[in-house]
C-alpha cells in the first residue's frame, strides 16, 4: 500500500529536475519514492507509513527553496 502526495506546485512536463530535486528529499531520509511528473502537478509515491512524515519532510525543501529566492 502507498501513499499518493500531489505536489501543490505548477510544473510544466517540459520542466527539467523539479521531480528528482523533490524525490531526493524523501530518499535522503531513508523513504522510498517514487515521482511521477503530471501535466500540470507532479506525483510523488511513498510507503503508506511513510505518508505522515513524508509532507513534513517537503515542507522543508519548500521553506529552504523560498529562503533562497528571498
């Protein structure tokens, strides 16, 4: 059983590196992922124990991508 995050991200198909960036989030602390890039919203995939910590974990690379635009 997975669990199904939707990215709450505009991406475009043609876009190249968002889906590995975010897939290497979950990776990095030990979950396994799997993404799939949508039309206009990207998928990511992780074991359904891992549903509840894996949203922290993006909120994170989120935060830390805002603090580098800033």
């Amino acid at each position: 059983m997975a669990g199904w995050l939707v990215l709450r991200v505009y991406s475009a198909l043609d876009a190249v590196g968002l889906t590995a960036a975010v897939a290497q989030e979950p990776a990095g602390a030990g979950m396994s992922c799997d993404g799939v890039a949508g039309f206009h919203h990207d998928h990511l995939f992780v074991s359904y124990e891992a549903t509840h910590r894996a949203p922290e974990l993006l909120e994170g690379l989120s935060r830390r991508c805002a603090a580098d635009v800033a």
